[in-house]
C-alpha cells in the first residue's frame, strides 16, 4: 500500500526578512510601509524580538503583482 502526504498536515514555512525582501525585489523598509499601510502580508511573531511572513502569504501576493514586461 502506497503511503500519501496530506498536505494541509505540513507546517508552512516561514519567511525572514531577508527571504521576503529577496522573493519580493522590495527593500526592507517598502515591506515595512506596506505591511503598514495594508498593502502587504502581515507578518507573525514567531519570537519576543523575532517575526516572520508566512510562505503562501507572499506567494499569494506575487501572483497578484502584474507581471513585468
């Protein structure tokens, strides 16, 4: 019997800062401003001094930038 992987069973990887900046092409503090004005994924606290964005976050939010031509 072959085993299958239940994906919704997996955790979701998390994202630093540095990931984000570089999968998005934005610098550190556009992630910021548009987390702040609402235009970007929030991201979680993972630690007292410590956050992190979600993968499918980000990846649902580069599928909605038009693509560059």
């Amino acid at each position: 019997m072959k085993a299958t992987v239940n994906q919704s069973s997996a955790p979701e990887r998390l994202l630093r800062i540095r990931e984000v900046v570089d999968r998005t092409g934005r610098s550190r503090s556009m992630v910021y401003d548009d987390v702040k004005a609402g235009r970007f994924p929030a991201p979680i606290r993972i630690g007292l001094r410590a956050i992190a964005w979600r993968q499918g976050d980000i990846d649902r939010w580069i599928e909605t930038r038009p693509s560059a031509r």
